[in-house]
C-alpha cells in the first residue's frame, strides 16, 4: 500500500501502531498528498512487482483502482513453504 500511495506523490510512513504482543496487524500508514505523481514512479513500480511476486499476491483492492498490475499467474515453485504460526 505504501508504495502505491508513493506512486502517487504521497509523502508515506509506516509505523508500528499497537505492540506486537497484542495484535499482528500493528502496522498505520500516514500519507501526505504532495505534488502529482512520483518522479520516481518506475522504480517504485518494479520494487512493488518484485514484493508481490516474491509474496505471492496476484491482486490488491487498491492497485486495482490504480490500474496497477502486481504479477500475472503465480508459480508455486518460485516462493518458499508458508511458515505454520504455533
């Protein structure tokens, strides 16, 4: 998400919100419109392709408004067994 909003010249910071022994969902991002798009919209574009292919993500809600791309069919020989959370 960040970088999407990078994308579109928003100033982002992702911090940790709550503590991580009480929810792993502790991540807020602020986003500060700035002056139309990125400069740097083609690096920020291969990094965001790079971490969803490695992660797996084929489709995000907010790339989808942006007409974004994330990877097109995933392999299942090119990322690493998902860790069992005990």
């Amino acid at each position: 998400r960040a970088i999407l909003l990078q994308m579109m010249g928003y100033k982002v910071s992702v911090f940790e919100f709550i503590g991580g022994e009480h929810t792993s969902k502790n991540v807020m991002i602020t986003a500060v419109k700035k002056n139309g798009p990125s400069s740097k919209s083609v690096e920020l574009r291969s990094k965001l392709k790079k971490l969803a292919e490695f992660h797996g993500i084929t489709s995000h809600k907010l790339a989808s408004w942006m007409k974004e791309e994330l990877a097109g069919e995933v392999q299942a020989d090119k990322f690493p067994p998902r860790l069992s959370r005990r």
